[in-house]
C-alpha cells in the first residue's frame, strides 16, 4: 500500500478551495481574493511547510520562509485552513512562524478552527 503524505492532500484541498472560488462566477471580489491567495499559499508551502508541519521540533524559519509569509494576506489564507489542513499543520507552530518573521496577528483572528492567541512575552525570540 502506498505511503500516503498528507500534507499534499492537504495541499490539493486548498487548490480545490480555490478553483473553486476562482470558477464560482459568484462575483468579481470574491475571484480577486481567490487569485490573491493563491500566490500566498503557493509560496507558504514552497518556503515554510517544514516549520509548520506537526511533527517535528518548533524551530525558526529561514528568511524565505518569512519573505513569503511578512507578504501573505493572512484573513485570506485562515479562510481556506479546514479539518484535513489543520490534521497536518500544527497551527501554534503557524502563529510562531508568523510572529517569529515579524507578521502581525490579531489575537482572536480564527484560522481554520484556531483562535489565536495573545503573545507571550518574549515568544516568538
């Protein structure tokens, strides 16, 4: 039986997601924010899907990691997190990154089923 890498199911999901958007015709702005996050997702998990996964250490990202993510429209990339993504992503190890790259989060955003969290002091150091 094959091994099955769940973090590309993952990532197939959110490509559906937004094919999906992106063919719905339920309105310009909607596409807009489709197309938008595409990118950002593209490049989140080209430059920091290992500092997200669940397993493994936390540790800090690389400066590509944090070049894609200090430009990621955040809100739009939270949208499409849904139970598969967030079975292979570790979501406190998502906020990490973004803090630790100098990425503003609002505490209470929801990312998938996440609520984030208020900084601790000296986290994300």
């Amino acid at each position: 039986m094959a091994k099955i890498d769940w973090f590309s199911l993952a990532i197939l999901t959110v490509a559906g997601i937004l094919l999906m958007i992106s063919s719905s015709g339920s309105g310009e702005e909607v596409m807009i924010m489709g197309k938008s996050c595409e990118g950002d997702v593209l490049g989140l998990v080209s430059q920091c899907e290992k500092y997200v996964r669940k397993s493994g250490p936390k540790i800090k990202p690389s400066w590509g990691c944090c070049a894609v993510m200090k430009n990621a429209d955040v809100p739009c990339v939270c949208s499409l997190v849904n139970k598969e993504i967030e079975q292979v992503i570790d979501m406190e190890k998502v906020v990490y990154v973004a803090r630790c790259c100098g990425k503003t989060i609002s505490p209470g955003t929801k990312c998938g089923s996440y609520t984030i969290l208020p900084p601790l002091a000296g986290a994300g150091k």
